[in-house]
C-alpha cells in the first residue's frame, strides 16, 4: 500500500476586502472634512469684534462662541474611540459631516447670541470626531512602513486651513458680512458629505463596545471643567475664584477617571495605552511642542496687530508662507521619517524651532515686516518636521486594537497642552508687561536720583506751544504720550519674555526627544501570526485521495 504523502501548509485568512486599492479615495474624503472643520474654526477668529457689534454683546460673553467649541471638542474626543467602536466609519463620518453643517447653517442664520452659541455646539460635536477618526483609519489601513506618507498628508488639512483661514476671513468681512463665513463652508461639506456616500468605505471594525457611563460623566466634567479653568485664566487671571475652583474641580473628576478607566472591565478610553513607552514619550513631547506652538502663535498677531497696527489682513499674510510650506513640508516630512525614523527629525525640527523661537524674544518697536515673515516662515519649517511624525512614532507602536484608544489619548492631551501653552503664555506676557510698566514708573519717579524732570517740562512747553494750549494741557498731553510709549515698550518686553519661555519648553522638547527609538515594524502582527491557530485545508494527491493537514 502506497504512502498518501502531503505537505503541511498554513493558510492565513483572507481580509474581508483589500483596502489597499482604496486608501487614495478614503483618505482624501477624510482629509477635506478636516480641512473644513478646522477652516470655520480659524475664520471665526478674526470675526469676534464684528459679532460683538452686532449681538451687543461683550467680549467675555462672545468668547463662548470660541470657548463652548472647544468644550464640547473636549468631551467628544474622549468618547471618540467607544463611538468608533459602535459606528461604522461610514455612519460616523457621515453624521459627523451633517451634523457640522447643520450647525454652520445654523451660525450663518443665528438672529442672536443664544442661536449662534447653539449652532457652534452642534458644529462641535461633529468636528470633534473627525480628526480621531481619520487618524484611527489610517492606522488601519497603513502599515507602520509608509505610515508616515500618510500622517503627512493629514499636515495638509491641518496647515493650511489655519494658513488661508485669516486672511480669507479679513476679506469677506471687509467687503461682506460675517455670516459668508459659515456659508462658505457649506458647499465643500456637502460635497464632502456626498463623496463619502458614493466612495468611502467601512474601515474600522465595529465591536460593540459596552457604554461606560461613570467614565463618561467623569471625563465630560473633568475635561469640560479644566478646558473653562484654563480658557478663562487668561482674561481673569490664575488668582480667579472661577478659575480655580473649576480647574480644581477639573483635575478632581479626571484623576477619577482615570482610576474607573483602569479598573473598568470595559473602559470608555483605555488608558492602558501609556503602558508603551514610545506613546507615552511621544505624547509627552507632543504636548511640550503643542503648548510652544500654539501659545506663540497667539503672541505674534498681538505684536503685529496690537503694538505694530498692522491690519488683520497683512498679520494674515505675514503668517501666510509660513503655514503654506508647513502644510507642503508635512508629507515630505512624512516620508523622511518612513526612511529614517524619528531622531533626526525630530533633532533638526525643534533645533530650528529653538533657535527661531528665541530670536522671537528680542522683538523691538522697529522690528521690520520682512524680518517678521521670515522668521515665522523658518519656524514654521522647523515645526513642520515634528508637528505629525512625532505623535506617528508613538501610534505605530500601538496594537492596531488599540489605535482608536491611542489616537483618543493622544488628542485629548494634546488639546489640553494646547489649552495650557496658550493661557500660560498670555499670563506671562500680561505679568511681564504689568512688571515693565511698574519698573519704568519706578524710572520715572520724583524719588529717583537718576530721574530729571525737566525733560518732561520742555516737552510739556513744546506741545503747548505748537496745540496753542496752556503749560498745563502740554504736559498733561506729554504724560500721556509717555504713558502710552512705556506701555507699548513694557508689552513688547512682555511678549519677548513670554518667547523665552516657549524657547525653554522648545529645548525640554528637544532634550526629552533623545530617548526616542525607532519602533520595530510589525512585531506584533508577527506574534500574533505566531499565535494563531492556522486553518486546515485539503490537499489531493495524484491518485485523487484527499488529506486535511
């Protein structure tokens, strides 16, 4: 009796569909939504003196229209990986994109300031799940090899949105009114919206997660009450009853939610992600350089509008070519790290980000528009090299079941450090300058040795005589210009202290970035290859007979 001889061999289950042929059209639905999304956010901006006018409303009080967009922001994205779970990619892009158009519509029509203050929370809740979203797809659907490219290309939605948003909203108000802000966003939703139905596909994979409500109840008051606290600082000020009994209240609930999401069966966000220590260190970096970057990217429109008077349109332009080769330089950046890793870029992004970042801390009066230009072009450069590789290097070490939860984290974090680095910043900036003021004075002083009054009465009789006014109207004139050349000279040294203090964080970055390694690629896929029980096939012989191996 002849021997049946057959060779063992394993066959790996096929994938329910190839994505491979699809990741052009996915990520390019992915990535106009978050262009629009993030594009309403920074045309708004520059329209909050004109909704001020029309709502008569105050400055406190039309800040909520920024403010409340980023609170529901915060309490979406914690929830963003169980959503993610229960929805498919379809159904969450989809109700994200009309329920952010709905809430534009809603904005372009508001007659008041409770419907406007509405229709951005609607726009919120669903601009808050997009960029988690799209961040979790092409974790799936990239391998960590050329997820880099990928990450990049996200750069674009991210960079140039803010990079055209001020400039184009300085137009449309100066020659239309500000609801063309939210209209204008609307046609590229609906298309968006449209495109998704004929051609995105179902990328995650729907687990039916349990719903975590304590989780839930204690993150959306956590994070809600520290974003309020940190978000009001800056106007109040760090001493602020408000300010303070919310941030405390803010801390309180998220150290709670951290002690029920590591011990929930089924966590609302699994915080066993910061168990790998490359996502934890890339999150830590992420926000150092995210509170460096946003922080200063709210002091140079201060200078350039406030002390330098430029228009909103020129301080637009001024940050134009900076944020348009930031969001050019992102994919290249993206595949320089696919090939080299994150070291060197992360070594020679925050070098030039140190460097220019300190050159900003010695603004002068006369500080000309082109030197400017350039150095928030070079910064921006410097930033485009770690803006998405770093935060990529802590995600490709994720388990793929864990990259809702992992993008969930980063976000979060992120968007406090944000939060932080901008009011933190602004404080120092208005300390400073309170300090400056208060030391020129002391210069200023009768009780000063040093100090020789008679400057004053010979200017204060040179503007008398040239007004045709009294002694005493030219010196009270001449005070007051001097009051107002030492408060302008006390801001700028603020703002230059402010920029010492993001290039200390810049350098922290940069310091902490030298324990970054380069993450093995499909480690884990391999051991979970190794693991997994191979599925029997049949193989026939010459003569017909049949062996299950």
């Amino acid at each position: 009796m002849s021997e049946t001889k057959a060779l063992v061999v394993y066959k790996e289950k096929e994938p329910e569909e190839d994505m491979t042929k699809h990741r052009g059209t996915v990520l390019l639905v992915l990535i106009l939504g978050a262009f629009v999304t993030i594009l309403n956010q920074t045309l708004l901006n520059v329209a909050l003196p004109h909704l001020m006018n029309d709502f008569n409303a105050s400055a406190d009080t039309i800040q909520w229209l920024s403010t409340g967009y980023m609170l529901i922001n915060g309490i979406i994205i914690p929830i963003s990986a169980f959503l993610i779970g229960t929805f498919t990619t379809r159904q969450l892009f989809i109700s994200a994109m009309i329920s952010f158009t709905v809430g534009s519509l809603i904005c372009g029509m508001a007659p008041n300031f409770t419907i406007m203050m509405i229709g951005r929370i609607v726009q919120g809740a669903g601009a808050g799940i997009i960029m988690p979203l799209m961040m979790t797809v092409i974790l799936n659907i990239y391998p960590p090899q050329v997820r880099g490219r990928a990450m990049g290309m996200i750069g674009i939605a991210m960079f140039f949105a803010p990079a055209i948003g001020p400039t184009l909203s300085g137009w449309i108000i100066e020659h239309w009114t500000w609801r063309i802000l939210f209209y204008v966003a609307m046609p590229i939703a609906i298309l968006d919206i449209i495109f998704a139905f004929l051609v995105l596909k179902n990328v995650t994979k729907v687990t039916k997660p349990v719903f975590d409500f304590l989780g839930f109840v204690t993150s959306t008051i956590g994070f809600g009450s520290l974003l309020y606290g940190i978000s009001e600082a800056g106007s109040k000020g760090w001493g602020s009853v408000t300010v303070v009994s919310t941030i405390v209240i803010g801390i309180v609930f998220i150290a709670l939610f951290i002690v029920r999401e590591l011990t929930a069966k089924n966590p609302l966000l699994n915080l066993r992600v910061f168990k790998y220590n490359m996502f934890s260190l890339s999150t830590v970096v992420s926000c150092i350089v995210n509170m460096a970057m946003f922080g200063a990217s709210i002091l140079v429109p201060i200078y350039v509008q406030n002390i330098r008077g430029y228009s909103p349109i020129e301080a637009g332009l001024l940050m134009l070519p900076g944020a348009l080769l930031m969001g050019v330089m992102s994919p290249i950046s993206g595949a320089l790290f696919d090939r080299f890793g994150i070291k060197p870029l992360a070594f020679i992004g925050l070098t030039i980000t140190a460097i220019t970042t300190w050159q900003f801390a010695h603004l002068n009066a006369d500080t000309t528009y082109s030197t400017l230009m350039w150095l928030y072009t070079i910064r921006m450069f410097g930033m485009s090299f770690i803006a998405m590789t770093i935060m990529t290097t802590g995600l490709n070490q994720l388990p793929r079941e864990l990259a809702s939860h992992g993008t969930a984290a980063s976000n979060t974090a992120r968007q406090i450090a944000s939060s932080i680095g901008t009011a933190v910043l602004v404080t120092i900036m208005t300390n400073r300058t309170t300090y400056h003021v208060g030391q020129y004075a002391n210069d200023l002083s009768l009780s000063n040795p040093n100090y020789n009054p008679s400057g004053l009465e010979s200017m204060g009789a040179a503007f008398a005589q040239q007004m045709g006014q009294s002694l005493a109207a030219g010196k009270a004139y001449a005070s007051q210009m001097l009051y107002g050349l030492v408060t302008k000279q006390s801001t700028i040294q603020g703002i230059n202290d402010a920029f010492v203090v993001a290039t200390g964080l810049t350098i922290i970055a940069l310091v902490v970035s030298f324990f970054f390694r380069r993450v093995a690629h499909g480690k884990s896929a391999k051991k979970k290859l190794a693991e997994k029980p191979a599925e029997p096939i049949e193989l026939t012989d010459s003569r017909g007979q049949t062996a299950r191996v």
